[in-house]
C-alpha cells in the first residue's frame, strides 16, 4: 500500500472553546486547523472516483461539529481529538493535523502539531 499520497485540508476555521481557565474556555475562541491524511490517491484519481479518496467535506464537517461542540482545556487536547476523529472515521492511515490559536499579544499565534497512525479503514466498494 503506497501510503505517500497526501490529501491536505489548510486553514479551516474552527470555534472552539479552549483554555486552561473557566473564563477562557467561557466563550469559543478562533482556531486555524491543517490536516494532511495520507492515503493511497492513484485509484481515485485513475477512476475519477470519490469512493477510492476522502471527502474532504466529510472531513471538515467533522471537525466541526466535534470541535467546537467539545470543551477542552489545552489546545493539545482539541489537537488530539481531531486526530482522533480523522483516524477513526476516515480511510487514512496517518494524519498530522495542526492546530493555531492567537494566543498572546505579541505572537501571530502558537501551534501544536501531532502526527498519528492507526489502522487503514476500508473504502466502501
């Protein structure tokens, strides 16, 4: 299985609430998510097949909903879950996803990035 073939989701803007104190997390906050999901591409791009890939809409959805419907105390938390969601979910078998949050004045922003592996799902044929 050639596992090299990259499908990357860059800057979807997620409303979370996050932080290490009650106030923080009292409100959603803006955060940046990248996610790359590698995956063999080669059948979907010779088939012209969306069955043979990911949806990526599927994909962002499901950020979403589970991220800014989810309350976490350290960015490295939300960063998980998403891994976590995609890994799940989705026919990858690795995943980095990174994660940005203006955090402090005097920084364009911070960022936690994880790269996970888990077992491959099956397309749905």
């Amino acid at each position: 299985m050639n596992n090299t073939d990259r499908l990357s989701i860059v800057g979807l803007e997620v409303w979370a609430r996050v932080g290490c104190t009650a106030e923080e997390r009292g409100f959603p906050q803006r955060l940046e998510v990248d996610a790359d999901l590698y995956l063999p591409l080669a059948r979907a791009g010779q088939q012209d097949d969306l069955s043979l890939s990911v949806d990526y809409a599927a994909v962002v959805r499901r950020l979403s909903e589970v991220l800014a419907g989810g309350e976490f105390r350290l960015v490295e938390s939300l960063t998980e879950k998403a891994a976590d969601v995609i890994l799940g979910e989705f026919p990858v078998s690795r995943t980095v996803v990174r994660v940005r949050k203006r955090a402090l004045p005097g920084i364009a922003f911070m960022e936690i990035a994880v790269e996970r592996r888990g077992r491959p799902r099956r397309h749905k044929m």
